[in-house]
C-alpha cells in the first residue's frame, strides 16, 4: 500500500508477555510494517481505562462454593436470580442458539462484578484449556473467556435445541 494510504497512525498500548512481544514482531515483520517501540515508562493504563466492572459484588462466604463457576453461591442458583433470567423453558427451536447468546452476555457480566475472571483458579483453567486448543494456532485471536458448566447447562435449558441440531461449544467445553 502506498505510505499515502496509511499515513495516520495511533498508538495501541499492550500489555503481553515475552512470547506475545516475539509473536507481535515477527507478525509486523513478515508483513514489513514498520512500528515505533514506546518505553513502559511512557505509556499507562489508568483505573478508569479499564474494561472491569465499576463495582463489585462480595459473595457469600458461607454458602458452598460451586467448581464450576467458583461464586458462592453457584451464580445459576436462585439466590442470584435477575430479572433477565427465564421462568419457563422454551420450546425446542433452531433459533434458540441467536436467544443463549444474550444471557451468556449477561451471565459473563454478572461473573465479571464477582471477580471470577480474575480468580486465579480460572486463569490456570483457562491457560490449560488453550494449550490444548490446536485453534490457537491461527493468527486470528478472539477474546473468550470459558464459560461455566453451570451457566451452560441452564442457559440450554431455558434455550434448547432441536434434537438432531448439535451445540455450536463453548471455545473448550
């Protein structure tokens, strides 16, 4: 492409680890783009720039705590009930799968003000789930975090599928 094309730049801020840095160069490499390298001393993440949630919710350290999702407690139990959650399964429909995916949106938020996405338990899941992914491979890469069985299997049984239609998975489920 002309330099014309892509004169304007920004500036992306990233924060990875060795391996990732080496990927990250031999892929500008390979495609012969150029790229100015800025100090850690010049470039900050404030608090606010974050995507974390702006609260937080404190489980309950009484209750038992569910393997799956790791709240306390299980965020499928009616004590954490909301208002988006269903009171009837639907019947068996090929839409259903474009219906889940709003509520694994809104449980993925509701796991997120718990503080399980950074629950070092998930984090070894989840690094031990994409080791075994032969899809990490490609060059392409998509922000997922794994969703909980117990998140699954109720959100399928509000939503399920016709019998011979088969669930898309979850990344590693």
């Amino acid at each position: 492409m002309e330099e014309t094309v892509n004169s304007s730049r920004s500036v992306l801020s990233l924060e990875v680890t060795q391996e990732q840095r080496e990927a990250i160069y031999h892929f500008f490499a390979h495609n012969d783009w150029e790229f100015k390298d800025i100090s850690g001393e010049n470039a900050s993440v404030e608090e606010n720039e974050s995507n974390e949630g702006d609260f937080f919710i404190a489980q309950d350290e009484n209750s038992e705590e569910c393997p799956n999702c790791l709240c306390r407690p299980c965020i499928t139990n009616e004590r954490n009930r909301q208002l988006w959650w269903e009171n009837e399964n639907h019947p068996e429909h090929e839409r259903n799968a474009y219906l889940r995916k709003d509520k694994y949106k809104r449980f993925w938020t509701n796991l997120l003000h718990r503080g399980v996405w950074k629950d070092p338990r998930y984090l070894l899941r989840k690094r031990e789930a994409l080791r075994r992914d032969p899809r990490r491979h490609k060059c392409v890469y998509h922000r997922r975090d794994l969703m909980p069985k117990c998140v699954l299997e109720l959100v399928r049984q509000w939503f399920p599928n016709l019998p011979e239609q088969q669930y898309m998975g979850h990344m590693w489920e």
